[in-house]
C-alpha cells in the first residue's frame, strides 16, 4: 500500500551564488532520489529552504534542472535562529512510497551532517560515479526569476516630466 512519506536532506554550500546553490542543492537531491529509488511521478510535492543566507537562487531550479518538471515544488528560508548553522540548504520531499518509514534514507551531507548524527548513515559513496549520474540527468532550464512586464504607454506617461 502507497503511503506519502517525507524524505528530509541537507548540505551547506561554499557561497551565495547562484553556482554554489545549484552544485549543493543538486548534489544533493541526487544523493536524496538514488539512496532511496525516488522517481519522480510518485513525487507529490518537495519543499527547498535555505538559511536568510542564501538568497542568491532559487534552490528548486536544481530540480527542474534534474528533469523534475511536474513535481510540486516551493521554496522558503528557514527560521532564522541564532547560532544556527548557516549556509545550508533543505529538502523536504513528500513521496508515495510502500516503503516503511524506517527503510527511508534521509542524507544530510557536508556540515549539515552535525544536524542529525543519529541518521546519517549513508553507504560508502563513489562521488565520481554521482557527479557522472547528475551531468546525465542535466537539462538546463531558464531561472525562475521573471523580468520585469513591460511598461504601459499610460505608466510611461505618468512618470515623463511636464
């Protein structure tokens, strides 16, 4: 029987770029769909959210950038608590799964290990192998962000001096 479970993850990122974001928040929704055999049509939604930090990206165009084109998908900051650990990226993803919640492999990787110790058991990984699998899955998308709509002959002329 399907059930909706949530598969949490987290990595802190070198920078407030967009590069850095995308490489992070890439890496890891990579390491989140292939410890767990995630595909994306049992996706219902996935939460990202970065630390106040990070505002550089949009974390879920790492998503889009994975081929992941009709999950539900938002983005948001964390709290922003003091001495909380900074430059780090979330992921919630809500998937329908007949996996048992104890069978769900949450990845926590780089400094965002220290968040939860008692889960971050994650097989020996050959990295080379996971950036080969991301360059595979890459289908470069536009950014989220949306130019400004073009102005109205009636705004123009409001703002022209008399």
């Amino acid at each position: 029987m399907l059930q909706c479970r949530g598969v949490r993850g987290a990595i802190t990122v070198d920078a407030n770029t967009p590069e850095a974001i995308l490489e992070g928040t890439r890496l890891l929704l990579a390491m989140m769909i292939r410890q767990n055999g995630i595909e994306e049509r049992d996706v219902a939604s996935v939460i990202f959210t970065t630390t106040p930090d990070l505002n550089a990206e949009f974390p879920a165009l790492a998503a889009r950038q994975l081929g992941w084109m009709q999950a539900a998908l938002l983005c948001g900051h964390e709290m922003s608590v003091p001495g909380a650990l900074g430059r780090c990226v979330r992921i919630l993803i809500h998937w329908n799964t007949a996996k048992p919640a104890d069978q769900i492999v949450h990845v926590y990787l780089r400094d965002a290990e220290r968040l939860r110790p008692d889960i971050t058991k994650l097989p020996p990984v050959d990295w080379d192998e996971l950036e080969a699998w991301i360059q595979a899955h890459l289908n470069p998308q536009p950014s989220f962000r949306v130019s400004p709509a073009p102005e109205s002959a009636a705004t123009a002329a409001r703002r022209e001096p008399r």
